[in-house]
C-alpha cells in the first residue's frame, strides 16, 4: 500500500467514524453502558489527561470546540481545542496476559 492509498484509507476511516458519531447522540451513560461488563470496576486505575490543541487561525463562531483554554505549557489561555482524556486499567487483565505470554 502507498503512502496516499494509506493516508486516503484513514481519511475515509476517520470520516466514517466522525460521522457515525454525529448522526448518533451519545451520552456519558451510554458510553458507559456500552463497557460496563467489559470492566472491573474495583481495582482498576483511572487516569485522567488533558491538552489544548492549538488552533490559533480557527473561527471560534464557526466550530463549536474551539474556545480558550488554559495552557500549563505556555502560562496563558490559548485558542484551540481542550482535549481530555481517561484511561483505565484493570491490573488483573494485564497480569492474565502476561502470565499467558510467560507460558509460552
């Protein structure tokens, strides 16, 4: 595959997915529904990140996301993107897989 061939896959890849999300509606709940039984809830760690993303050029009328954050990196709010993140971690899959993996 080439370079373009790839990049033309993951646009298309990242549309379809920024469609599908702003056809459906979805809340916190329904999130959370959708990776309840997937997760233990007691033991886990949940670790939180957050980041502006710059976007100095872009119409805050326009784009609904764009608005000025506070950025620790340069000491002053900055127009762009807040990004959050949450991981979590449940230590019990990861010691089942290594344990798997030691096995072999």
């Amino acid at each position: 595959m080439t370079k373009r061939e790839k990049y033309i896959d993951d646009l298309l890849s990242f549309q379809k997915i920024n469609r599908f999300l702003e056809r459906e509606r979805y809340t916190p709940e329904d999130l959370f529904r959708e990776i309840e039984g997937k997760i233990e809830l007691s033991g886990g760690t949940l670790s939180g990140d957050d980041k502006v993303v710059e976007k100095p050029y872009s119409d805050p009328n326009k784009n609904e996301l764009i608005g000025y954050y506070w950025s620790g990196k340069q000491g002053k709010a900055i127009k762009g993107i807040n990004l959050i993140t949450l991981y979590y971690t449940d230590c019990a899959i990861w010691e089942n897989l290594w344990s798997e993996k030691l096995k072999l």
